[in-house]
C-alpha cells in the first residue's frame, strides 16, 4: 500500500503543469520491487507462518593476557524488535510506518536540496538587484597540533576556536557581476547560539556596508541556507533573534533550513583547507637556539593588524606570518602575564596577505576570503530565551517539520513561516504585496506547487503562517531589556544616515492621547553624544545618553480643521533618533492640484501666509502602523544622575503651543467657526 502510495505521490508530482524537476526513478523503481516482494513475503508469511530472528550467535576470537591459548566466546546480539513476518508487513504494520517516514524524508530531500530550493534562491538572487544569497554552517571546534601531538587539558591546552563560515553571494552596487566571498567568524567563545550567529551576521552586513558593496539603505532582501541545527539556526530564540534584524536593518530576511542529512557544501572545504592552513604554520619547526641572534617578535602583527586603502584592497602589517616560515608559531597561552587569544593568532594567520593558494584567483570558487575575530566579551546575551507560538496543533506541523521562515520589517518583532521555501514567480509576486494580510495570511494558490499541496480549495500544506514570540520560563529579564535597546539604539543610528537637513521626519510619543507622533523639520546633521544629559524640549525634560543618536529638529504645527496639513513652527527640540518612525517623509506644498479644504476666508489667507505642507494619507497609515510596531520595543530606562531634579514620571500632560488644542477650545472654535460659515461662503 505504502509503495504504491509512493508510485502515486511520484506521478502526482510529475504530472503537475508547472513541475519543474525530477525525483530520481531508482527511488520509484526501488518503491515499485519493494511492493512486488512485499506481495511475496506476505504469500510465504501465510503459509509457513515465518517468524523474524530474536537472537544471533555470533562467535568472536578474543585473546586473554593471562592465558595462553586463545578461546572462542559466545557473544549474543538482539535485535530491537521482532515479530512473526505477517505482523511485520500487515496493513499499518512496521514496515508500512517505516516506509512513510522513508517517504517523506525523500520529499524533503528534493524539497530543501539544492535542486530546487538551493536553485530556486539563487534564481531569485540573480534575478533582482540588491539581494544576498548566504550559506552559513559551522566547522568543528578547531585545536591546534603541533607535530600531530594531541593537545590535552592536563597539558594546559584546552583552548579551540569556534569558526562559523559563510558564503556570500552578491553583486555589488555599480558592478554587472556576482562573485562569492568567504566570511570566516573566529572566537574563543565556547557558544554557538543566537547570540554568536547574529553578531556574526551583523559584522558581514557592516562590512559590505563600510566597503560600499552593498549600502545597507539599498539591501531589499537576505536569503540565508543553513542546516538544522536548532540552537544555532531554528528555534524560538533564533527567529526571535531574526525579526529582531529585520527591524534594526529594515529589511526582508529568508532563512533556509536543509533537510536532514544533507551533504557537505563548498563552505565546508574552504573551512577545512583554512583549518589545514593552520596546521600547517604550527607545524612549522622552532628556530635553533644558536640562530637566535636577535630577538623577533613573532605575533608584532597583532598590535599592527592590517589595515584597508582607500581603494579597499588590504594593506599588510610590518611583520607578517607568511614571513615567519622558519619559525613555529606559539600556542602557549600567557605572554607577559597576560592571556593570549588563540583565536585571534588564528585569525591573523588564515587573514596573513602574504598566504599563497594551489589555485589562481580565476579558477577559485570564493574570490576574497575575509576573516574575523570577535572577542567573547560581545556576545553577552546568552540567557535570553524566546519562545515561538502561533504553530497550528497537527502533526509535522511544529519547528521541526518548518523549513522556511521569513523576517519582514512590516511585521514588527513576528516572523511568517510555511514548510518549505518556494521562489517561483507567484510567491514572489505575493510576497513583494503592499499588504501584510496579503503577503502571509490565506492559501498560497499563486504557488507553482500548489497541487501539490494542496489540502482543499481554501488550504494546503504549504500556506504562511504567523509566529509570535513569548519569553520563556528561564529568560533573563535584564538580558531581554539590554536586547531591546541594542536593537533601539542600532534602528537610531541607520535613522541617521538618511536625514537630511531642511527634510521632514517623524518620531513617536507615549505621553500624548491625542496623537501617536509628532512631525519636524531636521535642523542640523545627526551627532552621537559623548555623554550624557539632559536636554529642555519646550519644558519637559528629557535625559539622554551616552553614545546615543540624535539631532535638532523645528516641530510643526497642525492647521485646524485640515486633516494632514501642517506648518513649520519656530521651536527647536531635540530628538532621540532611536524614536524616529520616519527620516525623510515627502510632503506636498500648497498648490492648485493639492488645495487647502474647505475653511473661513480668514483661516485660509492666515495658513496660506504659513506655507503649508500636507502629509499624505498612505505615510498617516504607515506611521501609526509602525508606532505600534514599536511598542514591542518597550522596555524600563535605568536612568541616571539626580532623580529629584527631573520628574520622569509626572502626568502632567506639557501642552505646545500652536499644536493640539484641548476639547473645550475645539468646541469653542467648532461654534465660532459654525457662526462665521454662511457670511463667508462667497469667499471659500
């Protein structure tokens, strides 16, 4: 039944209109002799009612030291499990349950491997401009050898390094060519978490960002294959760590997860030619005692490190490695008292400018191999845990059966999931939607497979679905709210580098019930505070700090009774950069194609006089959409200095002059205005 299950679901697959790849036919011809001996087996079973083995004799040569001769023992090997042949092959037996996991491990084998998913990413990548395409795996914990010597904790060597790798695919702004590059991240951090991979990911993203590849303010999307390591890449505080990303970065990030039991990829024998690299300069033999004519400081280069030209090809250090062919590098772990990283000596080796490579530069898969060291001390949130909901109650449905989860700025701190990754023309048509119900909310019947999935006319296997996050019973509070303000303070320095002067932007405010932001017009560039204090915003105060994000901006005041229009007023604050929902909004001057409403002939010669600007409804939208995003970011301030010069908690509303009006003078303007109508009439 099962095999022939198997034949169906194969030709179900092939007779699909848009299939585009082929399960291989040793799977369904081994499906199809599996079901004709089942037939077999099950005749013979019958008749002579064969039972399985419940025990072997298995005799095994063992010499013992205190005899001479050598005996013959008896060694006895169970099975785990028998049973009579007919049990084993009936209806919903062994073999049938074994078979349907055989089975589905084959659909997810062609499903998450590189035929089509791996194929289908990179189509998307190569198709559309400013786009990553990553592999991220880690290598073994590497340990230095000397000589092939085993490096043991009682000798004192207990070091490795942590080496995560990734493979970036990209095509750089103003070039017509993809290229690969290696990132290599090395660490004495015994972690490989969320933590560790996310700091990991962000350095690539500085990186490429400082070399003016592929400028933060233009990447649209990341499309990133990894294995399924839960830890490292699919859990609740993985993903948490992923929608997390996508805000501070504002943009669309893909995370792949493999099948299990995939094979090895071109990031796993880069890593391993590295790790022979390495070997390779421990190997190397000490200088002899009667050479030592001067003293030569072998790891200069570590308080010299090699530097990027303007043209960003990289300057080599005074003393290189490469250099250094006579001579063993250390891997003793105190010099001068003080701990030496032995990532770090690692890190400078695979990086040495100098290191030559058996294969020219045109035939080499990866064409810049970039290395990095990051020091334990960064990662520091290793206690915060993360809990992902919103999983439908049914079987294969949870993480482990999830191969696809998508982080969208849109969605705030949520992450859409659907079991596998499809990059055919319907999904990404669907995906690149205004709408977030339209994008991850009901069937995906644009998809190409979507017969193939299909549950009903309404359903199927494959549609999005929405994950929230909850924090777990073991979380660190502290480490949550640390987390939260890296996050704000990283979302406030990209603020930055888009505002421009004489621009509009818009930040958010809680203490306010009428409205959920507040315009201005930036004054000024964006400056990073030295330390902190306290600034006057039209009599409230409010304490700044260290290191934080900010710039001047002239607040505008709303016209009345003009929904959406507003006009520069003359009061200058100060704003946290880390609240900004927008740094450059587009408003439209007063014109004869964009008019102010209706109004009395005297409010619209004294606006008119102001030159006012209108925001446009969809940015309204947008903004409070994203104001509400934010509240995810709430988090307790520890404040500093004296806390009885500056009441941060008061609920006294600070009312602004020319802005909001109260109830009772809405009324009263509302009555006055209702008076003055009819007489000016003419005029409007």
């Amino acid at each position: 039944m099962i095999a022939q299950h198997g034949h169906q679901l194969y030709q179900r697959l092939r007779e699909s209109a848009q299939y585009q790849f082929d399960i291989p036919s040793t799977v369904v011809t081994t499906l199809v002799l599996i079901h004709n001996i089942k037939s077999i087996i099950l005749l013979l079973g019958r008749r002579t009612n064969v039972t399985a083995p419940s025990v072997m004799k298995c005799p095994k040569r063992t010499l013992i030291s205190s005899q001479k001769k050598p005996t013959v023992r008896l060694k006895y090997i169970r099975m785990k499990k028998s049973e009579p042949m007919i049990e084993f092959m009936k209806e919903n037996g062994t073999y049938q349950k074994h078979m349907q996991h055989f089975l589905y491990h084959c659909f997810l084998i062609v499903m998450c491997g590189t035929r089509v998913a791996g194929k289908m990413a990179e189509t998307v990548v190569r198709s559309n401009d400013h786009m990553l395409l990553a592999r991220a795996d880690h290598t073994e914990r590497y340990q230095p050898s000397p000589n092939g010597e085993l490096q043991s904790e009682g000798l004192g060597q207990e070091d490795s390094v942590s080496i995560e790798g990734r493979s970036l695919l990209i095509k750089a702004v103003g070039t017509d060519e993809f290229k690969k590059v290696l990132y290599a991240h090395c660490s004495d951090d015994k972690h490989q978490n969320a933590a560790t991979v996310m700091l990991n990911i962000l350095y690539m993203l500085d990186d490429i960002d400082k070399r003016k590849e592929m400028p933060s303010s233009l990447l649209k999307r990341i499309i990133e294959i990894v294995d399924g390591c839960a830890v490292q890449y699919r859990c609740g505080t993985v993903l948490y760590s992923l929608a997390l990303l996508a805000q501070r970065r504002r943009t669309r990030l893909t995370r792949l997860v493999q099948a299990p039991g995939h094979g090895k990829a071109e990031i796993d024998g880069a890593l391993g030619t590295d790790k022979t690299y390495g070997d390779s300069v421990f190997d190397r033999q000490p200088v002899l005692a009667e050479d030592e004519d001067e003293e030569v400081d072998i790891w200069a280069e570590l308080r010299e490190p090699s530097t990027l030209n303007e043209d960003n090809s990289v300057q080599p250090a005074t003393h290189s490695v490469a250099n250094r062919v006579n001579r063993r590098v250390p891997i003793y772990k105190m010099e001068g008292g003080k701990k030496l990283s032995l990532a770090k000596r690692v890190y400078e080796i695979l990086s040495d400018p100098n290191r030559t490579f058996s294969q020219s530069l045109d035939k080499r898969v990866f064409k810049e191999r970039r290395y990095h060291h990051r020091p334990v001390s960064v990662a520091n949130n290793h206690r915060l845990k993360m809990t992902a909901v919103g999983f439908p109650d049914e079987k294969r449905s949870g993480m482990g059966s999830t191969y696809c989860f998508m982080a969208d700025p849109d969605l705030g701190l949520k992450i859409a999931a659907c079991r596998f990754f499809c990059g055919c023309k319907g999904c990404e048509k669907r995906y690149d939607l205004p709408s977030i119900e339209e994008r991850y909310e009901g069937a995906a019947k644009e998809c190409k497979f979507w017969e193939v999935f299909k549950k009903d006319d309404e359903s199927g296997y494959n549609d999005p679905m929405i994950l929230s996050f909850v924090k777990a019973n073991n979380c660190n509070e502290k480490e949550y709210n640390e987390t939260l303000e890296v996050a704000l303070n990283d979302i406030g320095m990209h603020m930055s580098s888009s505002v421009v002067e004489g621009h509009y932007g818009a930040y958010s405010v809680d203490h306010d019930k009428f409205v959920r932001y507040y315009l201005v017009q930036w004054v000024g560039t964006p400056r990073k505070l030295e330390q902190d204090e306290v600034v006057d915003n039209d009599g409230e105060l409010v304490q700044l700090f260290k290191d934080e994000w900010v710039c001047d901006g002239i607040w505008l005041n709303n016209v009345e009774r003009a929904k959406y229009w507003y006009w520069v007023g003359d009061k200058t604050i100060t704003v946290r950069m880390k609240n900004v929902l927008h740094s450059d909004l587009e408003m439209k001057e007063l014109s004869a194609d964009n008019p102010l409403p209706r109004m009395n002939a005297r409010s619209k010669e004294t606006y008119t006089a102001k030159k006012p600007i209108k925001l446009d409804e969809e940015d309204h939208d947008e903004l409070m959409n994203e104001s509400h995003r934010r509240d995810e970011f709430d988090y307790e301030e520890e404040f500093v200095g004296d806390d009885d010069s500056i009441d941060y908690d008061s609920e006294e509303e600070e009312e602004v002059e020319g802005d909001w009006m109260s109830d009772d003078e809405e009324e009263s303007e509302e009555s006055s205005s209702e008076s003055s109508s009819d007489d000016d009439s003419d005029d409007d």
